[in-house]
C-alpha cells in the first residue's frame, strides 16, 4: 500500500479525559474507524494531515463533546497504531 495515502488518524477522548490517536489510515478506514466510534456513542474525530510548509493537522468530522469547535489545526503528533 503506497504511505502517501495514509493521512487520516482517528483520535478518541478516553474515560480520564487524555486523547488516544490510532492511525495512520486512507479515508476509508478512517471514516470505518470513526462510525464505530460514534455508534457506540464516544467521542472521536478524523483529523488528515494536511502537507504544506509545515505538516498539520486538520479536523475533519468530530463526534461528541470535545469543549471547542475542535476545528483547529494543530502540529504533527504521534500515532498510535490500533490493537
């Protein structure tokens, strides 16, 4: 599979208020990742890389309360793949 297509993770806010990242994924597993999420009534979000002269991230889809519009975008963090 060709890396350059992994830009999306998925961030979900855990029971003690920290954030889990799991990714990189394509869009499609992402948003596969996300609907499980918000099915199951979490709080989470898809965010994609977004390549430029600085990597960032940018929120693209949040379920949930997350305290702020949540549609900043943030520097590159790292990730954690899914177990």
């Amino acid at each position: 599979m060709n890396g350059s297509r992994l830009r999306y993770r998925v961030e979900v806010l855990g029971d003690r208020g920290g954030i889990e990242r799991y990714g990189p994924f394509n869009a499609q597993k992402a948003r596969e990742f996300f609907e499980v999420e918000e099915s199951l009534g979490g709080t989470a979000r898809i965010a994609r890389l977004e390549e430029g002269i600085r990597e960032t991230w940018k929120v693209i889809a949040e379920c949930g309360d997350w305290g702020g519009d949540g549609r900043e975008s943030y520097g590159v963090q790292s990730t954690k793949a899914p177990q």
